[in-house]
C-alpha cells in the first residue's frame, strides 16, 4: 500500500491468476485509466491482474498503477466492516452488495467522490506534488458514507442539510480509522491527513482550515456544504472529548466552546452510534441544524435514557455550538 506498508487484501481467483474483486464483500477495485470523474460509469475502466497476487510497490505517485488500488481495496473492506460489526449495516445500501471503486479517475485530480448513479466511488491522483493518490482510510470512509446517507436520510445536499451530510462522511470516515485501530491510520480528529497533509479538515477548531464554521448561525447554511459542516464537526468533537486542550493519540486539540461553557465528552464510540440512530432513524432529506440535535436526543433517549450522562453531554455539545 502507499500509505500503511504491507496489508492483507481479499482478492478472487480468475483460473490464470488473481483480480481485485473482494469475495467477502463484494468489491471490485478498478483502473479509471485516468478517464475524467464525470465520464466515469460502473461498466468504465480496467479491472486489475496479477499472476503473483502480490500488489504494488508500496510507494506513493507510484508508477505501478496497482498500488493506489491496494489501498483503495484495503480501505473499502475496512469502511464495509466498520458498517456491519460496529452498527449491524450490510453494506451501503444495506443489502450485501459491494460497490465499484476506481482509482486513476481524471487527470492531477485531487479529489475522490461517490456517486450513486454508478453505485460506485472514484479516486485521483492528487495534484502530482504535495498530494497523492487519495485513497487513505478517512477518505475513502467519507465516500462510501456518502452513500450510507444517500441510502438512509437522504439529506439534500445544500444548506444545513447539506453541511450534515458532509459532516457524517467526516464523522463516519474518522471513525473507521478508529475502528481500524491505528493500524491503517491513527485514531485522529483530522481529516484528510495522509491524502492533503497535514490535514484537510479538523474536528476540535474547524475554523483553523480557513473556512468551516464552528459555531451555528442563521447563515450558516450559505455555505459551501464542506464548511457548513463545521458545526456538526465541532458538535462531534465536543461530544466526544470535551471541550478544551488535549492530546490524543499524539495529536493536540484545543476546542473552544461557542458560548464559553465547559464540556465534558463522552467518548466517540457513543456519539458515532448515537449519530448513526439520528441519521437512520429520525433525520430526513430536510433535517437541519436544530432538528439534528432533535433527532440525536431521540436516538441518545432510545439507546441510554432520557437524562443520561449520555443525553445530557449530546445536549451540551449542541449548546456549545449554538444549536439550542
Ligand atoms: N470529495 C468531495 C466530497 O465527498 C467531493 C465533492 O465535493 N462532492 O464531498
Ligand atoms: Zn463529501
């Protein structure tokens, strides 16, 4: 792999070598041949051989088009097994079924997405020289939660109700990291570090990128949905690790509070299963900032109690984003 050294991959005998179809959970990784995102169908590109089963040169901008789909493939099982072991989901859509991914789409493109019209994600290269092939574990746990969401709530994807959607991909994506256990990448509340270093987007101060915002405001839903989503970042981050400077996993946070209260977390394993019951259960395709601290009550009520330790922090968390 480029980003983790040697991984174990699950691959399908062909008769005269190997391809990268994933006989568990039904993954096909194949080259886009650098056709353009927008080009790209489920039926597009080349699927991947080899004679050895051995796969790719461990090295990033790598020259051997294999090793991009090492980690792309790896990545996607872990995403895949986060859904089923952690929330008991078959799948994106639920029904066992895996998807296409693609890596080598468009030309320099520093970007990945998902699409549901091809049931399918696509990764680029980078930008040929601070970034390369985007295919780390976060990301590709951003892209295929797209597809969790497009499968459940819906949320559309423009003002608060887009910035939610962004902000479950940040959410679920860092949590597959931590599922993976520092394995693959470290446990952080960074996203996009190994792919757009030193990071993308981050959880304790969203602010610190440029452009996200950390706290709720009536405009907010003006925003470019990967900045609206500030706020359901910063909420997470809160929730879970409490408010103020901490080290984690080696990592420095500082998270400010937008009303100067003091938080105290929870951890984010209760929050990411809370946030996957409010995104399942109760948000719709119009969910917006208020009723998703609606919708995460509910869920934290249905799984720990009304007046919990647990309800109570998910309340104060959204307070401290000035969701009320
Ligand atoms: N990587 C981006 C995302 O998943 C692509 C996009 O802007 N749709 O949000
Ligand atoms: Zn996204």
């Amino acid at each position: 792999s480029e980003y983790t050294g040697q991984v174990t991959i699950d691959t399908t005998p062909t008769g005269s070598g190997y391809t990268l179809t994933d006989p568990v959970r039904g993954h096909v990784t194949k080259d886009a041949g650098n056709l353009s995102a927008s080009s790209v169908k489920a039926s597009s590109g080349t699927p991947f051989t080899s004679t050895t089963n051995v796969w790719g040169d461990g090295r990033k901008f790598s020259t051997d088009r294999a090793t991009a789909a090492v980690d792309a493939h790896a990545n996607t099982a872990w995403t895949y097994d986060y859904y089923k072991n952690v929330h008991g989901r078959n799948g994106i859509k639920n029904d066992g079924k895996g998807a296409t991914v693609f890596v080598h789409v468009g030309t320099d493109w520093d970007n990945a997405q998902w699409s549901d019209s091809c049931f399918c994600m696509m990764t680029g290269d980078g930008n040929g020289s601070t970034d390369p092939e985007q295919v780390d574990l976060d990301t590709m746990g951003h892209e295929m939660t797209h597809g969790v969401t497009s499968a459940t709530a819906n949320l559309r994807y423009s003002g608060e109700s887009g910035g939610l959607n962004e902000s479950t991909s940040d959410i679920f994506g860092t949590m597959v990291e931590w599922y993976a256990n520092n394995k693959i990448d470290t446990g952080d509340y960074l996203f996009s570090d190994q792919s757009t270093p030193p990071w993308l987007r981050r959880f304790d101060k969203p602010s610190l990128d440029g452009h996200s915002a950390d706290c709720w405001s009536s405009s907010v839903g003006k925003l470019n949905v990967h900045y609206s989503s500030g706020v359901g970042n910063h909420w997470f981050y809160l929730a879970s690790e409490g408010s103020g400077s901490k080290t984690v996993n080696g990592v420095s946070y500082n998270s400010p509070t937008c009303d100067d209260s003091t938080v105290t977390g929870i951890g984010n394993q209760k929050v990411a299963k809370i946030w996957y019951r409010a995104l399942t259960v109760y948000m719709t395709s119009t969910t917006n900032y208020k009723g998703a601290r609606a919708a995460s009550l509910n869920a934290a009520r249905d799984l720990y109690g009304a007046g919990s330790t647990e309800y109570n922090a998910i309340a104060a968390a959204w307070s401290a984003v000035s969701v009320n």
